[in-house]
C-alpha cells in the first residue's frame, strides 16, 4: 500500500498551471510515471551507517516503515556517482520560451558555475532525472544516493554560490533574458525563478536531521509511509497543505517550519501566507507555540488567490510529492 500510494505523488506535480506549458509537463509526467519506468541504477553505492527504524515516535518522522534509511554524513561529501541530475532537463524547448529565454537558460545550463553550484531547489522541482532517483529510492529502499547529494549540495564549500544565485535570479528577470516570459507567467521559468529564489532555503532546510537518529528529514519524510511531512516540502513552492493533512508533531516538522518563518523576511519567492497557514494547523494538532508565527509577515498575495491561481490538480511543486493526493481529495 505504501509503495503504490507514495510512488503515485513522486511525479504527478510535475504538470504546469500554464495552459501553454501544459501539454510538454503532462508528456514529462507520462514519461515519468512510475508504473511505466524502470530505473536502474549503475553505480556501486559504499555501504554507509544506517539507522533502522521499526516503529515511530512523537519526536520524530511517524508512520515509517521499518527500513534502513543511510544517517547523514559525519564529514561533507565533496564528489558524487555519476549520472548527476540536471535541473530542467526536459523543459528546455523552442516552443514554450522566447528566443532570448532559451539561449539564456541553455547557457545558464551549461555553465561550469551551475554545475559547480548543483542547485537542489532546482532539482527539486524541475528535474526528470531527480524524479528518477527519487522514485527509485521509494521502491528500493535504498536512499544512498539521495543522502550524498543533500550533502554535496549543501556543503559549506558552496557557500560562495548564494551570491551567485541572486546574481542569476537579477539576470533571469532581465528583458533581454527572460523578463518577457516571466511578465508573460510562463511556468518554466516561473519555476525556475522561484527555485533560485528559494536556493539558499532549501540548502539550509534540507541540512536538518532527525536529532534522535541522525538521518535527514527530507530523506525520512520521503520513506514514510503517510505523505503528510513531505506534503511541508511543497510550500516554498507556493503549494498549501492539502485540507486533510496533518503533517506529524516531530522534531522535524518544527525544525523546517522553523526554517522556513526565518527565512520569509528576506526571501521574496516565499509566501508566507501558505506557510504560516500551514504552521498553523501544526501548531492547532501539536500545541500553539510548538512554531513560532511571531516573525510572519503576511505577504501581498492572500492565501484564497494563491489557492486558485495554483489549482490542485494542475500544480507543480517543489521536491516531486504532490498532485496525487489532492487528486484524490479533489476530483
């Protein structure tokens, strides 16, 4: 059960809310439908320490199933396993983005800086390959490969590239580039847009470990059987939780809801409508002050118009986890 219901969120927010981006996102959703792809994987993956968990606790990630999931790594990892997963590795096309856009994201794409600077934020949400490797991870169990790239994407080593990504987020949004496109809310480059502006978010919240067994809770939150925790991976995306979901009372929960509050002043690609809707129904099941709302600022855009501007059933969300279920709730 847990398999078919978690590997049927894995892909299914890769659609766009954008009419014209919609026909190329539901063909990367066919061609990444779990059911009809088979990944293998070519690389040996070193054994790694690993916590096996057999039951779940308040503190922690609840509904996991009893697996071994790798712990994060004592020492930063400075190379990964080939193949590497590039950021919008199916959204590049004549047809979807101006002449300008594409030659600027094709080049962007191509930089040794962007390969250097391998933006999760970015991968999250744009990349078939990381679909891939996720949904791989999901049907073997084996998050090996995940663990090392939250590593090496979030190493110290790359503290030189939050410069780099605001400087890419100015250049982006230039006319020359693809200032039209973003006007125009095309949603490649919407996309795009909010995941370089979310780059140094993501880096730090995908950091954070579960403190009772040392794994990452991006990566427990995926192994877990309920998809309510990972559902908190989709709101820097501008997607609220679905209205039946109650993400866990875990050390987890609040550490990245946490992150996300401190992060809202500063960070513009933020709504901090969707997330402080979402700290407050986590702190309505698990005490108030179990997060913080103090710090929120409301922004401009209100939760009722987020809403609708991003349909359930057409959204497109960060770290692969959502449509499925608000399939299931909505239609």
């Amino acid at each position: 059960m847990k398999t078919q219901f978690v590997l049927s969120l894995v892909l299914g927010v890769l659609i766009s809310a954008s009419s014209a981006h919609e026909h190329g996102m539901r063909k990367r959703h066919r061609l990444n439908d779990p059911a009809k792809r088979i990944y293998i994987e070519q690389n040996s993956i070193a054994p790694q320490n690993l916590y096996t968990r057999t039951n779940s606790s308040s503190s922690s990630s609840s509904n996991l199933t009893s697996t071994s999931l790798p712990k994060a790594p004592s020492s930063e990892v400075t190379t990964i396993s080939k193949p590497i997963p590039k950021p919008l590795d199916l959204s590049i096309s004549p047809s979807n983005l101006s002449g300008g856009c594409l030659t600027y994201l094709t080049s962007l794409l191509s930089s040794e800086d962007l390969q250097d600077c391998l933006p999760l934020a970015l991968l999250l949400t744009t990349s078939s390959a990381y679909s891939s490797l996720l949904s791989s991870s999901i049907q073997s169990g084996n998050y090996t490969k995940i663990n090392n790239l939250i590593s090496y994407t979030s190493s110290s080593a790359r503290e030189k590239c939050d410069e780099y990504f605001t400087s890419i987020q100015s250049s982006l949004s230039s006319n020359k580039n693809c200032g039209t496109d973003l006007s125009n809310k095309n949603q490649v480059v919407k996309d795009t847009d909010i995941a370089i502006g979310n780059y140094q978010l993501i880096k730090e919240a995908s950091k954070l470990t579960d403190k009772e067994t040392g794994v990452y809770c991006y990566i427990e939150s995926m192994a877990a059987t309920r998809p309510d925790d990972a559902y908190l991976w989709s709101l820097p995306s501008g997607i609220p939780l679905p209205s039946k979901s109650i993400p866990t009372c875990s050390s987890c929960s609040k550490s990245l809801l946490n992150t996300y509050m401190s992060f809202i002043p500063d960070t513009s690609t933020l709504n901090s409508t969707i997330v402080k809707s979402a700290i407050t129904r986590v702190n309505d099941a698990c005490g108030q002050g179990f997060v913080n709302l103090s710090a929120i600022a409301v922004s401009g855009t209100s939760s009722s118009s987020m809403i609708k501007s991003i349909p359930p059933y057409k959204s497109y969300a960060l770290s692969g986890v959502i449509l499925s279920i608000f399939r299931l709730m909505f239609m």
